[in-house]
C-alpha cells in the first residue's frame, strides 16, 4: 500500500495483489501529518517499549472487556512518562500546549484457545463494530493499532482504553508502544 495521487489529487492509495483474485476491505481510522501540516494530528514516534506482556501472569479471558491505560501502565507512583507516552493524569505539564489523542501500538496476541478478535475502544466511548485484530486457535499475530486514547471528559484518567476478547478462549496480550499523536 502506498500515498498515491489519483484521478482526483492526493488521499488515494494503490493495493496491489500478486496473483489471483482477492477482496479487499479497507477501514479509515483518520489521519495524520507531521507538524508543517494544517489538517490531521501530528505524529511524534518513539522506540518501541512494551508496556504489557501476559505470558508472566495470566492470560485475557474468554469474551471479556479489560481495561487499559496507556500512560500509566504498568508504571507505578508518580511518572513523567510511560513507554515515552506523556502522563496526562492530573493536568498536562506546561511544555505540552496539546494533549495526546491517540497512540500507535503493536498488539499481539499468543497461544490463544479459539479463533477470535481483539476490539479497542476509548473509556466512554460506544464499542466499535469493526475489530482491531482477528485470530485463529493456537497462532501467533500481531497487528499496529490506534487506539483514540484521547480527553472524553474533564476527569482524569484520560488514557483509559478497553480491550475486548471476543473468542471463546483465553489468549495471551503482548502490548508494545511505538508513538502517539497530538
């Protein structure tokens, strides 16, 4: 998949398939720019840090709803960050003018019991209809997410995130933070 610039101007992308027949779905999240851009949020990358991995403790349960919070976890006390992820929670720091909207996550998921899927959503928002990751029984995937993270109310926390296995067995979460938007 690439930018392209089609009949119409910029926004369109090529997906090319070797061979064969193939459908395709493509779902938009939003977009992004960097910080000479005027529409979209502006992308600040980090190292990859894993901010959750399972495998130590217990694995997700069958068809249930956790709750994750990007900032903080599993950073305890007071922090200034977590995995590079500006802390938003009591107010923001007097540098940071905008808040983080979103982050970029590598999740995977392994050793699960049954075929499934993983759907993110923000604290007080509706869960969405579409998933963020599909799985079979007994595989390893991994999928980069974008989990909106952002302010739904004045109250912190504000990086409050649910993560709902829908499958009908347990499986295995690891979580590695790559960037966030603001």
């Amino acid at each position: 998949m690439s930018d392209s610039t089609g009949p119409n101007g910029a926004g369109y992308i090529d997906i090319y398939n070797q061979s064969g027949t193939v459908n395709v779905i493509v779902d938009q999240f939003g977009i992004f720019t960097d910080a000479t851009g005027t529409v979209g949020s502006r992308y600040v990358g980090l190292a990859p840090t894993r901010l959750l991995d399972t495998r130590p403790s217990s694995p997700l349960s069958a068809n249930q709803n956790y709750l994750f919070q990007f900032t903080t976890y599993p950073c305890q006390g007071s922090c200034a960050s977590e995995g590079g992820v500006p802390i938003q929670m009591t107010k923001l720091p007097a540098v940071m003018v905008e808040p983080v909207e979103d982050v970029t996550a590598t999740f995977t998921v392994t050793g699960p019991g049954a075929a499934g899927s993983l759907t993110l959503w923000r604290d007080g928002a509706t869960q969405p209809a579409t998933s963020d990751l599909n799985f079979t029984a007994g595989l390893t995937i991994s999928n980069m997410v974008v989990p909106r993270t952002g302010l739904t109310t004045g109250t912190p926390p504000y990086s409050n995130v649910y993560i709902r296995n829908a499958s009908n067995g347990s499986t295995q979460l690891v979580i590695d933070v790559c960037g966030y938007y603001i």
